[in-house]
C-alpha cells in the first residue's frame, strides 16, 4: 500500500532536510552564502510540526473515514501543557518577578496556582500531559460519538462544535490559561534558552524526529490487519458489523492515537513559534488543516506531510507578499484540490508511475462508500 | 421436532416504520442444518425479517431465539456475528479497494479486536484456508484483483466466499442470484448445496426457478406473516399464495 | 386608613385653596429668617409643601449659598454677578450688599434642601419628570417627603405618576418612625402590589417594624420574589425566542439544502453575510435616489437580498456543488473553499470594516409589558422569521415546484424516474435555500454589525440548529432553533454568555450521541442509504 520507496524516500526529505538545515545554520558564518538564517529554522519547524497535524488528520480521515473538522484542538491543547511547562521555566524572571505564578496571573491579582497548574514545573510531567490530556479528550469524544453511531458530516459537525467550545473556554480569563494572549514569553526549555539559534536547530531537529517516528508509527497502523479492519471500515462499516467487527473500537483507537499525535505536534510547535493562544482552537485552522491533506492526497501519509508543508509555505510566501489574495487562494485551494485534484499532488506522482496493467493502489481512490 | 435440533425460532416478530408493518406477528421455526427458501411479493418482509435475525433493526414486540435460549433482540450485529450468524446483502457489499484475498482474511473467522489485528500476522493456517475458499467460490485467479473490479457475479461469490470465512452455523442469502447469467444461477445453487452440506443456510429469492432449483422448503411471506409453508409444489399450490404473489 | 387620611388632607387643600396656602407659605418664608437651624430646616419643608410659586427658586439660592437675609427679615437672592432681587417674588431690588447677611446651613438642613428639591420636582408641568421625580423620593425613602407626595397626589392627573407616587409615599410611610401599624400595612401593600426589585429591597430594609408589619413585610418579600422570577423567566423566553427566530432564519435555509440535497453548505453563513450587505447598499441607493420612501427600505432590501443570494445559490449550484453530488465531506471543504473567498471578495469590496445599516424609525425604540422590555426590532425579527417559514412551508406544500422538490427529497432515482428534472430542481432547491439566508441577512442586519465576518459568526449555530432539529423538515429546524435560543438565554444568566454557549454545545454533543439523527429524523428505507 504505502511503499518501500516512498516510505525512504519520505523519511529521507524529512531527517535528512531538518539535519541539513541546521547544519547550514549551526556551522556556517552568518555571511555564507550557505548560511540559513535563523527564521528559517524556526519556519521549518513550525511545517514539521503542521505535518504531524496533517498526519493525524489523514490517520482518521484517509483511513477511517472520519473527517475531523476540529483537530487542530488536539494541537493546541498538547501546545497548552507545554506552553505551561515553559511559563513554570521563567519563574523569577517575568515583568512581575513572582517566582510562583506567571505574570497575567499576577496581573489578574491571583493568590496561587490552580491546581491544575501543580506539576507543570517537572518536563516529564509535563510531556507525559501532551500525551495524556489530548488522549483522554478524544476517548472520551470518541467513546460517546463512536458507540451511538454519529457518522459522516453530522460528526464532522459535533467535532467543530468541540473545537469551538474550547476556543470560547480559553477565551475566558478564569480559565486560568491566559486568556485572551495565551502563553508566551518563555525563557527556558529543560534548561537551554529557548530563543537561542542552537536550541532552535535541536528543536527542528527533534520535530523531525517525531515527524518520522510518527509517520512510521502511522504506516505501521494502516498496513496491519487493523488497518485493512479500518479501511473497510471507511468504506462499508455496516459490512464489518455483519463480519463481527467492532468499528466503534477500530475508530476509536486510531480517534486517540491521531489526537496525541497532534498533540505531540503541538507541544513541539510552541517552543518553537514562543506563543500558544486559543486562535490555535478556531474551527478555521482546523479546516485548514484537513486541505493540507487534501492537497497533499488523503490516505497516503507521506502526502499529508507535503501537503502540509506546501501549503504552509505557500501561506508565508502570500501573507507576506499578497496579503490581501491569500483567502482567495485559500479558496481556491479548497475548490480546485476537490474538484479537479481528488487524490491530490501524490495522486499525481501516482498516475504518472502507475504502468498500464497494475491495479491502482488500495487506498487512492476517495471511495464511495464514504458516503453516509 | 425436538428442542435441540431448533436452530432459530422467530416468536412472533412485530416491526413497524413511522405505522406500516413490515413484519407483522411472524413467526418462524429453522432446524439445525436445514436450507429453506424465503419467498414474497415486495414488501413482504423479506429484508426486514433478515435485519431483525443479524442484529440491525430490532423489534418492536416479539423474540428471536438462537440454539438453545440466546435471544438475538437482545445483541448487536457483531455479537449475533461472533454468534455464527453470517450474512449476504441484497446487492453485493464486499470491501471495494481491497483485494479478493484482504477481503476473505477479514471475513475470517477470528479475534475480532483492535489489540489483535494490530499485530497479527497471516499464519500458514489462515493462508491455507483462504486459498481453500477461493477454490469452493471460483476465484482463484482473481486473488490479488481489487475487489471492485470484478464483475457482478463474481462480487457474489466473494461475498458467499466471505461468508463461508466466517465459518458461521446459519448464512442468510439475500437474492443471491438477482442479475446473474443462467450459467451463473446454475453454479451458485450448486454452490449453496454444497455450503448446505455443514450448515444452515435461509435464502431470500425471487427467482422460482432457482428456488425450485434449490428443492427445499419454501416459507412464502406476505405482508409481513407467513402465509404458506411447505415444499415448492405444495405452495405454489395453495390458492391464498397463488392470489397474492404467483398468480400476478 | 391612610387613604382616609389622604383623602381628607386632599379635601382640607382643596376647600381650602388660596389663603391656606399662602398662608402656609409665609409661614416657611419667616421660619428661613430664624437663626436657629431646627426652624430653617422645617421652613425648608414647609416651603416646599407650601406650593408657593417660587418655592424651588427660593431652596435652590439656599443650597447655593445665594440666600440672604436684611435686618429686616426680608430675604433676597443674590447672584455672582452682584444683582439681587426679593426671594418671595423676584422683583429687582436695589440693596446695597453690606445690609445683607447669608442664611447659614448644616448638614440637617442640607438634608432637608435635597428632600425639598426632589419633591419640588414632584409638581413639574412635564409627566415624565414627575415620574422621575416620584421614583427618586422612592428611592430615597425618606419620610420628609411626605407632605409634598401627599400634596402632589392629590392633584396628579396621569394615574401611571400617581400609582409611582402612592409607592414613594408608602415607603416614607414605612420609615416615619410615627406612622401607624394600619398604615404600615396598608404601604407593605402597595409595594408587594409593585413587585419589582426596588420594592423588594425597600422591604428588605425594614427595620423597628412591629411583629405584624415586619411579617407582612417578609410575605410581600416572598410574593415579590416569585413574581420577579416569572417576570426574569418572561424576559428570558423572549430573549431566547428572538435569538431563536435569528437562528430559525440562518438556519431554514441550511436546513432546506442539507434536507433536500444531502449538501453542507459552508458559506451558507456568507449568503447570510450577503444579504446583510443587500441591505446597506439598498439604504445607500435609496437615500441617494428614492429619500421620500427611505423608511420603507427594508421592504425594498427584503425581496433584493433573496433574489441576489438566490441568483448566487444558483450559480454555486450550478458551478460547484453539481460536481460533488454523492460526496458530502468534499462538498464540505468545496464550499468552505467558497466561503473564504466570498468573505474576501465583500471584504476587497467593501473594506473589511462594519458598514452602518440604518434601523427604520419604525423598527427603533421598545415598549413596556410588565416588568418586560421589548424592543420593536426584535419583535420584528420575530414575526418576520415566523413570517418567512410559514411562506418556506406553504412554498413546499402547495407549489410545483415544492412537491418535486419533496419527491426529490423522498426518492431521486424515483422522481428522476418520474419525469422530474432533478438537476433542475437541486439549482432551484439551493437557490431558495440561498436566498432565505440571504433575507435572514437583512434581518441581522438590524441587530448585528454587518461585515464580511458576519456569516461566521451564526454559521456554527446554524449547524447546530439543523443537528439539532434534525434534517427531516422544518418544524425540527424551528424546535430546534427556539430551543437552543431559549437554553442559550436562560443559562446566560447562570453561567454567563461564553460559558452558557459552552454548556450548550456540550449538552448538544451528548444530545447528539442520544439521537444521531436529530430530533426529527427521516425514517424507514429512506435513511438508509
């Protein structure tokens, strides 16, 4: 299904990319023409983490037929755990110098920490609520969507509505998340300044890492048993019941496994962009995170990661020279890849490998039978 | 009769949707190892009385007693699955984007749990018996084909071969034979004789020949009770079947 | 009893008109010459009581400090500019200002001129400001007052200032320590007979009451609270009901092109948003050409901004939705797709700012009802979602174009069988659905600000309506919509606004795993495709 080839070829673009980059940033003097400035770094990382978003949207929408319209709340809740391990690092060195609380709690005149805080100060407690925090969500999402049988758009709807109800709740000063501005200023990731160009290289590095860890993981999942069980769970589930399947459990599954995947690309991407605030929660970033997928082509793996990066490229490249056209070609995105690009660019690369006589791969067409 | 030799027994099955009665007080006894033929005008209750054995639609009053004392209205579809209840749909409903041999190693009989199929590995057991079944349905060299390229009747068959995967006690065949060549009508009732030899099997059919060809007992179904039982001649005899179904 | 009181005071005032008063007027006039602070305090009060025509002018110079007094116990007003004239009736007088000396106040009689202003203020010539006035007193509950209410209902002709004023007197009435047990009871009365929270907190305040009146008090409290509940429960419905009638129109139309066609339109919110701007450019060319019959520019935007949605919705059918039949979760992102760029194109358009839709003279202001508030645009919105689906209703039932649309909706391949051109009719379907959002934006026009991020702002709503209601047809949709308003509304107050919407959409996730479907599902073989 997803082959040898681009399966190398994918983990080489990805390690190999990252590696060089920071290379050229790291061992190079800053007039080089080798020299890669250091917003390139932090660029890149910010697409590395993307990917591992579009990752976990193309695991439960390419393969399980789910397509999540509020993913990117799994993203930004593993963002918030780290971005609350970066606020407990600045301790005595915020505007308010309060060794205990972060500064807009100071500001909004609180006593002590929440409990909800407590541990916070501990990197591994802290990694281990990147994991934990957006897999409970998404079991206890899924457990109640999966088992009464909400499918198709009306569960792409109650996952909107899901993303929506977190972006009002940390809108709300008394969440006790910041607010309005989120988490920012930080100084200090497990002792290394988090501005500095080296730990920017190391964290770029380290968003590679995962991106392929990720990604084999994902493969893993979508060549074993299981994941045939999950295809034909997208394309027939009421067929599997017959067959003595589950598909409550089979969505399920990969329903919490993608939500920490996103989770841990979040909490890569806050060091890395220094700032975690609840527009990361707006239903709009989540939409688009399922056109990257698209564009790259859905229930492909490798091409939710081109997608991701191409069209986040292609965002930095409008937003800053044609600020005012990049919705139109947001859009046009969003048409043109459903209309015209179905199987999105790998489809392409696909069509054009493809010799005449072999069967078309298993999973590239959008099959019918997601139909609800 | 005895009790044990029961393999199904509808008591009195009632099902209505938004007022119409689908199935109306049907009521329906299946030995263990027998094959019979359902019959009836549309809207019958021919569908309606299969959604209610395997689990998808559940009634509004009445049983579904399975071997000795489970009763189906109770489950869900895959525990009346797990149950060694197996079931071909109406129109043909195989895994489209897989292979004819993913689709039978699905069908399998098996832990059906996501903590199983994660790590499973296909044994020389499993390999040996898919290779066996697309024997039995004839498609040997359709293996490594996607299933949705192949034709009408060969999707039929898959889906019996899958079926036969799944090793059940009882199959229900829903118009198995509906667009079928002659040819292929003839190699299915074979087939179906044959899949009868070890187990159960009820057939929904509107083709009489085929069901003549079957030569077992027919239920003739009538807005949504039994309206005449017995064997192919001794309904087709009967004046109330002839009124309302043969005789159009 | 104290109504005879009254009564009989009025008689004594009114036998006695001219003379009495006068009389009663030097009197306070002669009091405000002592030195003694205690008469100045009661001339205040008896000055104001007195009805002499100057009488505000005169406690005004007080509390000025312009007040000053001859040897002669005359009093003269004295501005800043040096000019004096007689206080008792303001004729010029030449008085050189070494023979005058100011009337000294202190706190008590500062008291006092308060008191007298506010029921100075009793006997204005405009209703409104008695009003004002008598609610003050009310609020002052002080029982200085009480002359000049009495005076002051006794000659009120607007029964609404006179029941205000039979309020402030019973609450002096409840604070002057003399007042008898049979009147306190009587004005315990009059303020549960007013229920609202002033009167509850008056009667909260009560305090050396004897055993029956502080009783009393405490059953007129309960009685209060139990109405001020179902008053705040009237108000919470009619608020839920207009957010609902809102979401009733973003939605009616969603759920037309969800029911009929199977399609999540994503910029169904930017028809809303459309519809919006219909109307500012309707007000725009209206004032610009047609200014005699501006007022009525909401009857000319209505019909344009179903046409121009619709002509839209038609032309989105036609040119993208038609591609994407079979494929709801394409159509989805397609028209999300759709919705980013027309967001931006209003947006290059029309800049991204909010544009000023007027409120017709006849939709602005609100009337009473009770302790009930109810602004004349909402009442509109109302009726005018009430409106619209009754005509969307009877469109489906009694058109042509109606039943093919529902025989469409039941079986395509059937109505395509029949003879029915269904390509024809999903155009259509959209476009109606299309152009009702777009008058739902004319209405919101009138509550919200309009633009380009307007449709986005309901769109989630408007899903969660037709989740809600279920895609069946549109009385789901309006349950559906006036229930979430209603809950919407009636949690606001507990929880907040953001928090409420929160809970809602929680409670509609957990709603939705009891009822998949929704509220109304289709049923039988139809669903089951």
């Amino acid at each position: 299904m997803i082959s040898h080839r681009v399966t190398l070829l994918t983990l080489a673009l990805v390690f190999g990319g990252a590696v060089l980059l920071a290379v050229l940033n790291q061992f190079t003097p800053p007039g080089s023409a080798l020299h890669v400035p250091p917003y390139v770094i932090a660029l890149v990382g910010k697409y590395l983490c993307f990917a591992m978003l579009a990752l976990a949207v193309d695991l439960v929408w390419g393969f399980g037929g789910i397509l999540p319209l509020g993913h990117a709340a799994f993203f930004a809740l593993g963002g918030y755990a780290m971005g609350m391990y970066l606020m407990r690092q600045i301790g005595t060195r915020g505007v308010y110098g309060n060794a205990m609380l972060p500064d807009f709690m100071v500001f909004l005149g609180w006593k002590a920490l929440p409990w909800y805080w407590s541990g916070f100060e501990w990197f591994a407690f802290a990694a281990l609520m990147v994991v934990l925090v957006p897999a409970v969500l998404a079991l206890v999402f899924g457990w109640l969507a999966f088992r009464s049988r909400v499918t198709g758009v009306y569960l792409s709807i109650i996952t909107q509505a899901l993303t929506y109800a977190l972006l009002l709740a940390f809108f709300r000063n008394d969440m006790g998340f910041g607010g309005n501005n989120g988490l920012t200023d930080f100084k200090d990731i497990v002792g290394f300044p988090v501005q500095a160009d080296p730990t920017r290289a190391s964290l770029l590095v380290l968003s590679a890492l995962f991106l392929c860890g990720q990604f084999l993981l994902a493969r893993f999942v979508v060549m074993s048993r299981f994941g045939k069980v999950l295809i034909a769970v997208r394309d027939t589930e009421s067929r599997t019941r017959f067959l003595g399947y589950r598909p409550e459990s089979y969505k399920l599954v990969v329903w919490v496994l993608s939500a920490i995947m996103a989770g841990i690309g979040g909490a890569l991407y806050v060091p890395q962009v220094g700032i975690i605030n609840p527009s990361e929660f707006s239903p709009a970033n989540s939409i688009e995170a399922v056109i990257w997928v698209a564009v790259g082509g859905r229930g492909t793996l490798s091409g939710a990661i081109l997608g991701a990066v191409l069209v986040n490229f292609g965002k930095t490249w409008f937003t800053s020279a044609l600020p005012e056209l990049w919705l139109f070609a947001l859009g046009a995105l969003f048409i043109g890849v459903t209309l015209l690009l179905p199987e999105g660019v790998m489809g392409l690369f696909r069509a054009r490998a493809a010799k005449p006589g072999t069967a078309p791969e298993a999973e590239a067409a959008p099959a019918k039978g997601m139909v609800t | 009769m005895t009790e044990a030799d029961t393999l199904l027994y509808l008591d009195g099955v009632t099902v209505s949707f938004d007022g119409f009665r689908a199935l109306n007080g049907l009521s329906l006894v299946l030995e263990e190892g027998e094959m019979r033929a359902v019959i009836g005008p549309n809207g019958a209750g021919k569908t309606t009385m299969m959604d209610v054995i395997t689990g998808k639609t559940r009634p509004d009053t009445g049983s579904v007693i399975y071997q000795a004392g489970t009763d189906l209205t109770k489950l869900d579809e895959p525990a009346i699955a797990a149950l060694g209840i197996g079931r071909k749909f109406q129109k043909p409903t195989v895994f489209e984007p897989q292979t004819v041999w993913d689709n039978l190693l699905l069908a399998l009989a098996g832990d059906r749990r996501p903590k199983f199929s994660l790590w499973a590995r296909e044994s020389a057991a499993e390999r040996a018996r898919i290779e066996q079944i697309l024997e039995t349905v004839r498609l040997p060299e359709q293996r490594h084909r996607r299933a949705g390229d192949l034709s009408h009747g060969q999707k039929q068959w898959l889906e019996i071969g899958m079926l036969l995967a799944q090793e059940p006690r009882l199959l229900l065949v829903d118009e198995p034979v509906a667009g079928m060549t002659d040819a292929e009508t003839e190699q299915t009732a074979e087939l179906l004789r044959e899949i009868n030899l070890t187990r159960a099997v009820v057939v929904v059919e509107h083709d009489m020949a085929f069901v003549r060809a079957l030569g077992v007992k027919v239920t003739v179904l009538h807005e949504g009770s039994v309206l005449s039982e017995g064997s192919i001649d001794h309904v087709s005899e009967d004046p109330r079947v002839i009124e309302v179904y043969l005789g159009r | 009893m104290f109504r005879w009181l009254a009564l009989a005071l009025l008689a004594v005032l009114w036998l006695a008109p001219g003379p009495g008063r006068a009389q009663l007027a030097d009197e306070a006039l002669t009091a405000l010459t002592s030195t003694s602070f205690n008469s100045i305090r009661e001339g205040v009060e008896a000055l104001a009581a007195s009805g002499h025509p100057r009488a505000q002018s005169i406690i005004l110079a007080l509390q000025a400090g312009k007040l000053f007094l001859r040897g002669d116990k005359v009093l003269f007003i004295k501005d800043e500019d040096g000019s004096v004239i007689e206080a008792a009736t303001g004729a010029a007088a030449d008085v050189p200002a070494s023979a005058l000396k100011p009337v000294r106040v202190n706190n008590a009689v500062r008291g006092a001129i308060d008191a007298a202003l506010g029921a100075l203020r009793l006997f204005a010539p405009d209703a409104a400001a008695r009003l004002q006035a008598a609610e003050a007193v009310f609020r002052s509950r002080d029982p200085a007052a009480l002359p000049a209410l009495q005076r002051a209902m006794a000659s009120e002709p607007d029964a609404k200032v006179k029941r205000r004023m039979e309020q402030a007197h019973a609450t002096a009435l409840l604070f002057l320590p003399e007042a008898k047990e049979s009147d306190r009871l009587a004005a315990v009365m009059t303020l549960r007979a007013r229920g609202d929270i002033e009167a509850r907190s008056t009667l909260g305040n009560l305090t050396g009451q004897t055993q029956a009146v502080a009783e009393a008090a405490a059953t007129a409290i309960t009685a209060i609270d139990r109405n001020l509940q179902l008053w705040s429960l009237l108000q919470s419905v009619f608020y839920g009901l207009s957010l609902g009638s809102v979401l009733l129109l973003a939605a009616a139309g969603l759920a037309i092109t969800f029911g009929v066609m199977g399609v999540i339109n994503m910029a169904h919110g930017e028809m809303v948003m459309i519809g919006a701007y219909v109307t500012f450019v309707t007000q725009q060319a209206m004032k610009a050409y047609l200014p005699g019959i501006y007022q009525a520019n909401l009857l000319f935007a209505i019909p344009l901004a179903f046409i121009v949605a619709g002509l839209i919705g038609i032309a989105i059918e036609r040119t993208l939705i038609r591609w994407l039949y079979g494929r709801p979760l394409e159509t989805l992102l397609a028209t999300w797709g759709l919705s980013l760029v027309l967001q931006q194109a209003v947006r290059s358009l029309f800049g991204a700012s909010n544009r000023d839709v007027d409120t017709p003279a006849w939709m602005s202001g609100a009337t009473e009802l009770g302790s009930l508030t109810l602004t004349w645009n909402r009442m509109y919105i109302i009726l005018f979602a009430f409106l619209v689906l009754a005509a969307l209703m009877a469109a489906l039932r009694y058109t042509s174009l109606g039943l093919r649309m529902r025989a469409v909706t039941q079986n395509r391949q059937m109505a395509a069988a029949m003879g029915i051109r269904t390509p024809w009719i999903d155009a259509l379907t959209f476009g109606l659905g299309s152009g009702v959002a777009g008058m739902a934006g004319v209405a919101l026009s009138q509550i919200d600000n309009v633009s380009p991020n307007l449709g986005q702002n309901y769109i989630i709503d408007s899903f969660m309506v037709v989740v809600f209601g279920g895609v069946g047809n549109l009385w789901g949709t309006t349950l559906g919509a006036l229930t979430l308003g209603i809950v919407n509304k009636f949690l606001e107050p507990v929880a907040g606004a953001v928090l409420g919407k929160i809970v809602v959409l929680i409670l509609l996730i957990l709603f939705i795993q009891r009822r998949p479907r929704g509220m109304f599902p289709l049923k039988g073989r139809a669903a089951e495709t």
